[in-house]
C-alpha cells in the first residue's frame, strides 16, 4: 500500500490582487438544521429563507433538497420535481419561476433569499455566479432568472407570495432560455455595489410579457420549474488561491485540493485533460499516483488557474534522517542552484506539470547545478538518500 507524500505547487500572486472569498453564507446549502422532507421548507438550510415574512398561501416557498432525505419528495437526485445530482456537494434548492397565469387568475412564483456574510463595499466590482437547472416536471424553460441584492427590504411584510416584482431589477440575469435538464447552467454577471447589499434573491422577477418562453415536452402542469446551487459573489479582480504550500508527511492519505470556501465557479482537471472531474469548492483528494490539477476559476471572464502535484512515495520514505541537513541555496534561483551535505544522493527536478527536466548523482557536499536554460517559474527539486529517505523542495526559478 502507498502513503502520498503531498506538495502544493502555487501559482504566483500578485500584492496588488485579493485571493478568493465567497461572500454568500452557505453558498452550496450543505449546512442545514434538519433534513427536508416535504414542501416549501427552505428554511433548514441555513442562511436561506423565502422572501416573506408573512405567507399565508399555500405552496409558496422554496424547496430544499438533501441527500439526507430518502423519501420521495426531497431526496438527492431524485426528488418530487425531477432527477438531478448536485453541482457539489449533497444538496441544492428549487423554485417555480414561472406560471402560465392565462390558465388561472394566480401568479405562482418563488424567490430564494439568503444573507451575505458581510456588506458589499461601495464603488467595488464583483462577479455574481449562481448554477440553475431545468426540472423535469416543468411545463416550460425560460430566461430572466435572475439575482438581485440589496438590504433585505424587498420583504416589505406585505404578502408578495407568487408575484411578478418588476420594480426591482436584477443586478445579474440570464437572457437565454435554459432548457438544459441534464446539465447545471451558468448564469453569470459583474456588478457594481452601492454599498448597502446585505441579502441576494434568487428568483424570476420580470413580468410574463417581458418573459421568453418555450414549451417542454415533459409535463403538463403550467409551471417552469429550476433547480439552483453554487451561489457565488466574488471580488472580480480576485485571483485563485488554494492553500499555502508545504510538505505533508508520508502516512497521510489525502490533501486538500481547491479553495477553502464552498459555492465557487471552480473547475477541476488533471493535467492533460480538457473534461472536469469535479466543480465547486475545495475538497480533499488521494491518488495512488503522482498526480497533476489543475484547478480553474471563472470570474465573468477573468480566468485563473493553480496548479497542484501530489506525489506519491513508498511506504517507509521518511524527510528526516541523513537529509535533514541538506540545503538548497539561493531560492529564488538565477542561473545556479547550490545543494548543500547532499553527497551521495539522487537529484531530481519536477516542473509544475509533474515532468522530470533534470536527474543526477550528487557527488560532493557543495554541488552546483546550472539553471540559467530553465524557464521562470516554480520547480519541485527531489532529493533521495541511499536509505530510501527523501527531502522535497520548493524552489522559483527566475
């Protein structure tokens, strides 16, 4: 069996630029209080609520949907409204967002409020992000689905429960119509806040005439139905950043992979190849493989990426030892790299994609490697004992 011996390989991050935060309280709706298990109870996901305080119609509130709950009505994926897995993690929420009122004098629709883990800063720009798919009991697929963030007050106390709210225009909206009921949907914007954005609701605000609308073919029931997960607010200029770097010590199993927050519009690869493996936020990973991520974040076109090599080593590879006296000099590097009471030992030096650019024999204690012809950037620089001992070494190359 093999231990990992882990090492985080981060991209550069400039002074100037913010790492990630997600500013959406229990942006996944993973942390609940209870398990759902019947209608219009979004209110056991934390931090989420329907936009009324008063509700005195029936079947007026979102649903919340959690692996948790094996009955037929809110389970994970298969629920009362469809089949769909999660964007991450266990859970996500739905509502209608549209209702052919020519059929009946009511409008019913359903708007998802949640709270922000702090005010937005006036003047500052953020990326909003949120995922929507189509349930397949629905009737029609439409666009205008959309957020919009303010103080909270768009709960005036005054029963708004299944209305069209055109006085208030969504900061980010979709303009396409999504029909997609296989696959989560992004809808994505920019923003600039005013200051005063304490709260974001999910919902469709605009009015059937300023709706588009398509027919599906699974249902009869005149209602457009959506499933919604992975809300994000973000700073737009944010760069990505996934941990601070370092060495675990052999015997350790897995290692944290992504950012810390929930909710993110992350993708995740191995290196190499062009389909995710997974989307969201951060989660722990144990290959039995040396293995390259690479993991990418989507803020409304501006695109970062970092890169994580986990290395794998025999069971018995100890850092300590002989090799804990071994020393690698300057860092960052220029055009040579010094090691230092390594005699004796193998040398090896990984690029960031986990590829071998240098393999030696250390043959004195004040060994000298030329790097001059090595690109800028960061370099993993193995060292293996007579022993089997290994030291592992981050160094920038300039």
């Amino acid at each position: 069996m093999k231990h990992l011996l882990l090492i985080f390989i981060l991209s550069f991050v400039f002074a100037q630029l913010s790492a990630q935060k997600n500013y959406v309280m229990n942006p996944s709706f993973e942390q609940h209080t209870g398990c759902p298990r019947q209608y219009d109870q979004i209110k056991l996901a934390n931090g989420w609520n329907p936009i009324d305080t008063i509700d005195f119609l029936t079947n007026c509130g979102p649903e919340y949907f959690n692996s948790c709950d094996s009955t037929f009505y809110c389970g994970v994926p298969g629920n009362c409204e469809g089949y769909q897995y999660p964007r991450s993690g266990n859970a996500y929420v739905g509502g209608k967002v549209f209702f052919d009122e020519s059929f009946f004098a009511l409008t019913t629709r359903d708007y998802i409020q949640g709270h922000l883990t702090q005010t937005l800063i006036p003047g500052k720009s953020y990326c909003l992000t949120f995922y929507v798919s189509l349930a397949y009991e629905s009737q029609y697929a439409v666009n205008g689905i959309g957020a919009y963030l303010d103080d909270g007050k768009i709960d005036t106390a005054i029963n708004t429960c299944g209305l069209a709210l055109p006085q208030y225009l969504p900061q980010v909206f979709g303009y396409t119509i999504i029909t997609d009921t296989i696959n989560w949907t992004k809808i994505q914007g920019e923003f600039i806040a005013n200051g005063t954005e304490k709260f974001i609701t999910i919902g469709n605000f605009f009015r059937k005439a300023d709706i588009s609308y398509v027919s599906s073919p699974y249902c009869s029931n005149q209602i457009s139905y959506y499933y919604i997960d992975d809300v994000s607010i973000i700073e737009s200029d944010a760069i990505l950043e996934t941990g601070t770097g370092g060495i675990v010590s052999p015997g350790s199993d897995s290692v944290w992979l992504g950012p810390a927050d929930e909710g993110m519009p992350c993708a995740y690869y191995i290196s190499g190849n062009t389909t995710p493996f997974a989307y969201g936020g951060g989660f722990k990973v144990h290959p039995d493989t040396t293995t390259t991520y690479v993991v990418e974040l989507d803020l409304c076109g501006h695109v970062t990426y970092d890169t994580v090599v986990v290395i794998a080593a025999s069971a018995g590879v100890s850092i300590a030892g002989k090799l804990a006296s071994v020393h690698l000099s300057p860092n960052p590097v220029k055009d040579v790299l010094r090691i230092e009471n390594g005699n004796g030992s193998e040398l090896t030096i990984y690029d960031m994609l986990g590829q071998k650019r240098y393999a030696g024999l250390i043959k004195q204690d004040n060994e000298e490697i030329k790097m001059g012809q090595f690109s800028s950037g960061i370099y993993l620089v193995e060292v293996k004992g007579e022993n089997g001992e290994r030291s592992i070494f981050r160094i920038v190359k300039e």
